[in-house]
C-alpha cells in the first residue's frame, strides 16, 4: 500500500512539474496590429532580417515583411518603454529599458524572461559580451552581459571631475574598445585594461551653458570619431605616440550648408550609409548629411510641420530609418525620409 500511495504522489507531483513546465515554456504569440504606435524611438533588424520598433509607451513591434505584432508586459515585456535594443549570437533578442533598474528582457523567439543583474566589480573586455545601458538617476553605473551572467558595474571616479553621471549610449569600436557617452561628463574610452577620458568641455558646444549629454558615437571610414557635435576627433593610441595625447580635435563642419549658424551643434544620433556618407538627426530641424565635403539638410515633416526626431538607424540592406517622438517611423527612398506605413 506504501508503495503505491508513493508512486501515485510522485506521477502526481511529475505530472505538476511538467505542467508548469509547459506553461513557463508557453509561446508569447503578441496581438497583431494594423500599424505602429506613435512613439517608436529605437528601430532594429535582427539576422533573420526582421524589424523591431521600439516604442516608449506601448512596447516593441515585430514586423516580419507581413504582420505586425505587438508585444507588452501583459505578453511578459519587462517594461512598456524600450530604448535599446540588440541581438546576440544564438538569435535571442534583448529589450532594454530607462524605466527598469538592474534588469532587462530576453527573448528566444518564443517566450520572455528576465534578466536580472549583479553588481560586479568584475570590468572585462571580450569580443562576446553584450553592453547595455543602466537606467537614468545619476548612478553612473553599465551592464555588461556575457551569456551567462548580467554584471552591473559602475565607473571609477573620473579623474578631476565629480558630477554624478549617467551613460546616454555605448559604441564598440573597429578595434575591439568600448566608449561611453555620459552626461554630463564626457565620453569615456575602456580599452579591457584603463579608463580615458574627453571631459564634457570639449564636446558640447554649449560649454557653461549647459548640454544634452553625449547620445551619439560614431567612427567614420578614416577612423575618427563624431561626439555628437559637428567637429571631429582623431584619437591616439598613448602608446604608438610614447606620450598622454589621445585626441586632436578637428575644424568644424559647421556652415558647409553655406549658412553661418549650423545647427549640427548638439545632434541626438548619427550613422555612416554605405557611400561612407554621415548622418545626423537633430531634434527638430530634420536629418543632415555629410558627404566629406559639404552637408546637405532633409527636412523632416508631418503636414508641413517640422515633427521631433529621436534615432537613426541604418538596417542590414543599408536603408535609413528615423524614430520619432510622436510620429512613428520613418524610412528614407533616396530623396526624402517619408512615413512607414505597413
């Protein structure tokens, strides 16, 4: 009798497990919409050549060519509010956002989970791992995720300077290093080994009058780098130079519009095309274009109306695409940016 009665409990209690199982492991299906919200800030192309729009109130968009999905917290996003957005080597995607400190949302194809991180002195550079940024409130802190392991790590004390920061965007450059747009002090070089540093005062325009933060990093076709300004930076390797130079700060592209005033002073993203050409996105005078030579401007508009940009993202078969605030996503056809409509 002993036996049996423990033999029923264990296929009872195996027929639980595998049940939950099941449901954990459940497929996440979204609700297929006919268009995007209003707010896609961040736009994404993963290997299988799908898009992913990010959205800061109502989640992230899959748009497989065909359908457009739609998937929030009720589907088991972290947070309504996505502002990255990656992929890793297996396929599984990755959703960051401001709004949710020490965690992030991973997704296999299937299902959502969580990450969660752990703060970590442990500072690594390799070629595998994933940076995210760290949510807003001055904590001056970054993930870095190595598969395994989500490590929430914060910078040592800049030298000479100490104003409580955040991390506004992460670039990898062509030789393996990570550089880190703050606000408010600087863009900061890890190299797996040391911390350099280009304090906010020189590159913002503004200098005492106050910046948005560095949001952009860019490394052009020579090598150079753009901080979301309109000059740029040659950068030193201290040892090749046997001295403490790490960078040269170049003649501005201000005014090659054949205007005085430029307005590429503080842009909020950029990116190189194919043709080796740099974009810049400005918050509300449209997109501009640097070919080496002169800067051509793309007036961005919704009934005639200047509408405020967030991103620019150049996807796997190098076309453009905008995020805006309020006004969706927009692709560009050669000529002019238009409105992404399903």
């Amino acid at each position: 009798m002993s036996v049996l009665i423990l033999l029923i409990l264990f296929t009872s209690c195996n027929g639980q497990s595998q049940r939950e199982q099941l449901k954990s492991e459940r497929i996440v299906k979204g609700d297929t919409v006919p268009d995007l919200g209003k707010n896609i800030m961040v736009v994404y192309q993963d290997s299988k050549k799908i898009y992913w729009f990010g959205s800061w109130e109502t989640g992230v968009y899959k748009y497989d060519g065909k359908t457009l999905v739609n998937f929030t917290v009720e589907n088991g996003l972290l947070n309504n509010r996505i502002d990255e957005i990656k992929e890793d080597k297996f396929g599984n995607i990755y959703f960051a956002s401001a709004n949710t400190t020490s965690k992030i949302s991973k997704f296999n194809g299937k299902t959502f989970t969580t990450l969660t991180a752990v703060p970590s002195e442990d500072w690594n550079l390799e070629a595998t791992d994933m940076w995210f940024r760290y949510s807003y409130g001055n904590e001056g802190k970054v993930y870095r995720y190595d598969g395994v392991t989500l490590f929430e790590l914060k910078f040592p004390k800049p030298p000479n300077l100490s104003n409580p920061f955040d991390i506004y965007c992460i670039y990898r450059d062509r030789k393996g290093n990570i550089w880190f747009g703050t606000n408010p002090v600087g863009v900061c070089r890890y190299d797996g080994k040391s911390f350099e540093w280009i304090t906010e005062e020189d590159v913002t325009e503004f200098r005492n009058e106050g910046a948005n933060g560095v949001r952009s990093i860019t490394e052009d076709k020579n090598g150079d780098f753009w901080f979301n300004t309109e000059y740029r930076y040659s950068i030193y390797d201290s040892l090749t130079l046997k001295s403490n130079k790490l960078y040269t700060r170049h003649e501005s592209i201000g005014g090659l519009d054949g205007k005085k005033d430029s307005n590429l002073d503080e842009y909020l993203s950029s990116v190189i095309d194919n043709n080796n050409n740099l974009w810049f996105v400005t918050y509300l005078d449209g997109v501009w274009k640097y070919d080496g030579s002169k800067v051509t401007h793309y007036p961005v508009q919704d009934n005639s109306a200047d509408i405020s940009l967030f991103s620019i993202y150049k996807d796997n078969y190098g076309d453009l695409w905008l995020g805006t605030h309020e006004n969706g996503a927009y692709k560009f056809n050669g000529v002019a940016f238009e409105k992404f409509i399903k």
